[in-house]
C-alpha cells in the first residue's frame, strides 16, 4: 500500500492552486485555472514555483506522475498530497478549466 496522501478532487475548492506536473501539450489543451506548470521531468529545477509551507495539491492526467511527484516533493521537504484521479477526475467533476488553445478546455 502506498504512503501518498491524497485528496479527492471534490474537496479542493475550483480556485485551487495545484501543480500541475503534466507535458506542455497536456497544459495548453486544458488545466485548472490556478495551476502551476512544472513538468514532472523539470520538477527538481521548478523548485522555486512550488509554494512551501503551505499544502499544496499536485495533479497530472490521472494520478500516477503526480503520485511520484508527491513523493519526490515530500523527501524535498515539502507538503504535497496526490490529487485522486488527477486532471481526468477534475474535468469529470465539472470544475473549471482554460486552454491555451482557440478549442475548449480538454484533458489529453
């Protein structure tokens, strides 16, 4: 069993800040509003862009990246939980979303 805590995406208020550990073209198609870009593979440079002290919600397509990226940010110091079925969950619970793109807002 696993040691990540998590959170289920209908406990985060739809302002959330998040980060979000996604690839660049999975941030353009669609994203929580407040969230912050730090690709999982940039994780350790982006260090400076992930809130501390504060607990901060971590999101990716449907929990694994994100998983691992919690891990990694606890060993950091940080107090990161695992949003539960990540990006996936956040759109399936009809919570906001912008684009970087002219199309609506979408999960890829």
């Amino acid at each position: 069993m696993s040691n990540v805590p998590e959170i289920d995406v209908t406990q985060l208020s739809d302002d959330a800040v998040v980060l979000d550990v996604r690839e660049k073209d999975e941030w353009t198609a669609g994203r929580a509003p407040n969230a912050i870009y730090a690709p999982l593979a940039d994780l350790p440079t982006s260090l400076g862009n992930v809130p501390h002290g504060e607990q901060i919600p971590v999101i990716c397509r449907s929990g694994g990246r994100s998983s691992r990226a919690v891990e990694w940010l606890q060993r950091e110091g940080f107090d990161p939980v695992n949003v539960a079925g990540g990006m996936k969950a956040w759109a399936a619970a009809g919570k906001p979303m912008v684009a970087d793109t002219d199309e609506d807002p979408k999960v890829i």
